[in-house]
C-alpha cells in the first residue's frame, strides 16, 4: 500500500503534522496526526541553532507517533507572506506567465525578486470568461528556507511548500464530513494559529479567496487576560475549554 500523504506545520508555539491517504470515493481518511507545543522555542528568531532543535522536536514527534515519512509537503504563513490578486483579460498560458512575472517584479522590486519564494494560481470564479483573478502568493526565501531546514534536518524530504490558507482549503475540499448540505453554500474556511490566521472562502469545491491574517489566537488570550486579571496561562486555558 502506498504511503499515506504527510502534511508538516510548524507553527510559532507548536508543530503538528497530518497524514491523509485518499479513499475510493476520492475523499481522504486521516490516518495519523500528532501535535507538540514548542514553549520558548517558539518564540526565539529563527536561526540555524533553533533549526536544529526543532528538527530534534519533528522527529521525536513523528516517532513518537510510529509516522512512516519520507516526504512532506510543509505549510508556510505569518507576515513574511503576501498574497495578492491580480485581473487579467484572458490571455494563452505563456503570456499569464509572463504578466504574473511582471507583477512579481512589481510587488517585490526587480532587484528583490530573487529573494522571493514566489508561485501564482488561477481562480475559477464565475466571471473568468471576461477575465482572469489571479491569486499571486509571495514569501520571503528565508522564512521558507528555515522551514526547510527544519524538515530536512529531521530526514525528511520537502516535497513541496504550500500556504497554510490553501491546506485548509484543501482538506475541506476532500473531506466528506465538510461538504455543506445544500449546494452553492459558500463557506468560509478558517485557521487560527497562536499568531496567525488564515482563511480560505470556497463554493461548491471552488476556491474564491485566500488570506493570511495577523493576528491570532493569542491577542484573544491577551485581550482575556487584561478583561479578568488572570494569569496568561489560565486565560489561555480558559479560552481552550470554552
């Protein structure tokens, strides 16, 4: 039996990864998952020591788990990451390459452009016949770099690098259980990390919009913290449990 595709998130106070095998119907059966919180580590800048250890942390994780992996495809977002949205007439396949290009070089500087992990993908909206939206996602190489290090210090191929908006949108997609009951809902897909928030918006299996977002769950623990002069810790716990 092949193995099942592993998903890798390291997030700014835990890291998690997933691993989803597809089932006859084309939906996905989750068939492994774990979780590990990273304390302080997560909070230092990122560094070629700090990518060391949470290598160390990844694979206790995944052996901890009995996680068969050799390749995974990792989740990037925060601020270091830009999404953008362009309109285009629509135009044959090499000369989109050619405008989303241009419009990298814009966003980022012709001189900057080097430093940008950088991919682009054509929505399929209702109004694509008169033109084309284009979802332009953008991160700066270092970020993404670190990221790497961190996988490929645990043994562990990257297969490829994704946004964390697009690996909710796609989990929801493939997922059964999530399927709205009454057909062209729109739904709004949502991911709040300690830091972060990322938030995908599809119809009918169709993705319409995808965003990173600042800030995250934590400003709520903060916002807790203050409104009932409690500790950080027992706002945090009080925020999970309720």
């Amino acid at each position: 039996m092949a193995r099942p595709a592993t998903g890798i998130d390291i997030g700014s106070h835990a890291m998690k990864f997933v691993q989803l095998r597809r089932k006859p119907d084309g939906t996905l059966r989750m068939v492994n998952a774990g979780r590990m919180p990273l304390g302080e580590q997560g909070i230092e800048e990122d560094s070629k020591l700090k990518a060391g250890n949470l290598s160390v942390l990844l694979r206790n994780l995944l052996d901890g788990r009995s996680a068969d992996v050799t390749g995974a495809t990792v989740a990037v977002t925060g601020r270091k990451v830009i999404v953008r949205y362009a309109h285009v007439p629509p135009v044959p396949v090499w000369r989109l390459k050619k405008l989303m290009q241009y419009e990298i070089e814009e966003e980022s500087g012709a001189d900057n452009a080097d430093n940008l992990a950088s991919d682009f993908h054509l929505l399929d909206l209702p109004n694509k016949a008169s033109e084309f939206t284009i979802m332009v996602g953008l991160a700066k190489n270092d970020p993404v770099q670190f990221q790497m290090d961190v996988v490929e210090g645990a043994g562990i191929k990257v297969n490829d690098i994704t946004l964390t908006a697009l690996s909710a949108f796609n989990t929801f997609k493939y997922s059964s259980r999530n399927r709205p009951e009454e057909e062209h809902d729109t739904c709004a897909i949502v991911n709040i990390g300690a830091e972060n928030m990322d938030m995908a918006i599809e119809r009918d299996g169709h993705l319409f919009f995808a965003r990173n977002l600042t800030p995250g769950g934590r400003t709520f623990t903060e916002a807790l913290q203050q409104e009932l002069r409690i500790p950080f810790e027992n706002a945090e716990r009080l925020k999970v449990q309720r």
